[in-house]
C-alpha cells in the first residue's frame, strides 16, 4: 500500500492510524526533502557518533533526541541535554533547519486535522506545563509536540517494536528521508493490522506508536534512509494529570485527588479509545476544537 492520505480504522470508524502523504500541490517538497537529507549527513558528521551510539531497541544507527519530557526519575520536566559539547551543537545546527521546520509543522498540522481530540489534549498539557516552567522548550515553535527524535542513516532501518514512552492514545508522527527506492525497501510495517505501507522520502504516517508494533523492511546496498519523529511522552500526561507532581507528591499533598485517579483507572481504556476520532464525527470534532468545546 502506498503512503498516500489514507486512514486505517477500528471497528467503532475510529481513525487509529492516518497516513498523511505529503503537502499536496506542493512541488518545492521532493527538493527540500532531499535537502534535509543532505543536512542529516552533514549534522551527523558534526555530532561524531561514535559506536556506543549506534546501539538501541529500535535498530543500529544514530539517535537524537530535542525539546522536553519527563521521567527517568525527575521530579520536574526537563529539556533533553543529553550527549557531548558536540552533539548539543549539532542538535542545535539541525533544529535550525528551514525544511524540518516545514516538516514538524506538517505533521503537527495533519495531527489536528485528523485527530483533533489528541492535538488539543496534547497542545493543552504542553501549554500547562510550560506555563509553569517558561524555560522547557518545544523543538518547533509551530508543532503540538514537546519531543523530537532525528534517526540518523546512512540506514535508519527500526526491528520490530513499540515506543513505550510514548503516551499510549498518542499519535507519533513519523517522516521519512533519504535516497532509496520505496517500491523495493524501506517499507513500513504495522504488524498487528497486517500492512505492509510503501515509504516514500518526504512522506508522512501518524500512529499510536505505544500500541502497534512497527518497523521497516531493508533497503537496497548503496541507498541510504533517515527519519524524524514527534512525540508526547506519557509520563509527562501523567505528571500533568496528578497537578503538576510526582506521584509520591501527589499521594503527600492530595491522597482525595489519588483515590479519584486509581478509581478511574477501570475505564480508562474507554477514554483512551475515545481520544481517537470516528471519521462521520471528525467534522464536528474539528469545530468543537476551533470553538474551544475540546
């Protein structure tokens, strides 16, 4: 199946996975991909991965990650400071960078668009907790998401997985670069639902990344594949939904509010599937978010 505008959906019409393609109409696209190609090599170069960084669950190649999450045993949210002087200078380089701006703003834009429900839950524990703390910085100003992860090639091919940070009703949005031939390789694999999904360079797929299993075929010798990815980390939902604290600080300051959340914990997968939108309801979903109903 080719990666065009498509959406996969469950049995209640909920839009679970959306293949977003590309700007239509666009024609600038193909070229500023393949720019953007050419500055992951040259930021690669920069960061000087060394083999240590080539190694992790999804696969072997280098991994960047920007902006902010939470977890890992903080007590408050945190900009992503990971790597040497080097790496910092070339997230910073990389962040920079015109066409991935246009691309983080894409995939932010059709997250709205087909999943309204999930942008404004997401654009609304982002905005909180950044109210609270002025200094955690988003990666794109004009993106819903607080993490981005840039996948570096020469072949940034993912073994079968799932993001398991990723907050589970979340989408991930995922787009591919490179020169490489989609019709042979580089294809997008969604285990459970059985799809195998033609990638082509430039293009865009917006899935629950915590839910389905994932990964992508090999491409040819001689070709080369990069991605880039936004995301919204699910202990960073959590910490909003306990007010802003940890949960042994929530269970210290408000054992009520506590009681209230575990008491919840039964139905909420129910709320979770609700966070995706059901295609004869997207329409009047998109206008609930633009009247603030969301």
């Amino acid at each position: 199946m080719r990666s065009d505008s498509h959406s996969f959906v469950d049995r209640d019409d909920r839009i679970l996975v959306q293949m977003a393609g590309r700007p239509p109409n666009d024609k600038s696209w193909p070229e500023m991909v393949e720019g953007i190609s050419q500055e992951y090599d040259q930021v690669a170069e920069l960061a000087d991965f060394r083999p240590p960084d080539l190694k992790h669950q999804r696969g072997e190649y280098p991994v960047m990650h920007a902006g902010f999450t939470f977890g890992g045993g903080a007590k408050e949210p945190h900009n992503v400071k990971k790597g040497s002087d080097d790496h910092q200078m070339a997230r910073a380089r990389i962040l920079r960078h015109r066409g991935l701006k246009r691309v983080a703003g894409f995939q932010s834009s059709a997250t709205s668009l087909n999943a309204p429900r999930i942008f404004k839950h997401v654009d609304r524990v982002v905005e909180d907790v950044r109210e609270r703390n002025p200094d955690l910085r988003k990666p794109f100003d004009r993106s819903v998401f607080p993490v981005a992860t840039f996948n570096f090639g020469p072949r940034a091919l993912t073994t079968p997985h799932r993001d398991s940070k990723n907050v589970p009703w979340g989408w991930c949005a995922v787009t591919a670069f490179g020169n490489y031939d989609y019709k042979k390789g580089g294809h997008l694999i969604l285990w459970e639902l059985k799809q195998i999904i033609e990638f082509p360079p430039g293009s865009t797929i917006l899935l629950p990344s915590a839910l389905i299993t994932h990964s992508n075929t090999p491409i040819q010798d001689g070709e080369t594949r990069q991605s880039f990815t936004q995301w919204c980390s699910g202990d960073l939902v959590r910490w909003h939904a306990y007010g802003q604290r940890t949960e042994e600080t929530l269970h210290r300051e408000d054992p009520g509010l506590q009681r209230r959340l575990h008491e919840e914990l039964e139905g909420r997968w129910e709320r979770s599937a609700g966070m995706f939108s059901k295609r004869g309801e997207l329409q009047e979903d998109l206008k609930a978010m633009r009247e603030g109903r969301l």
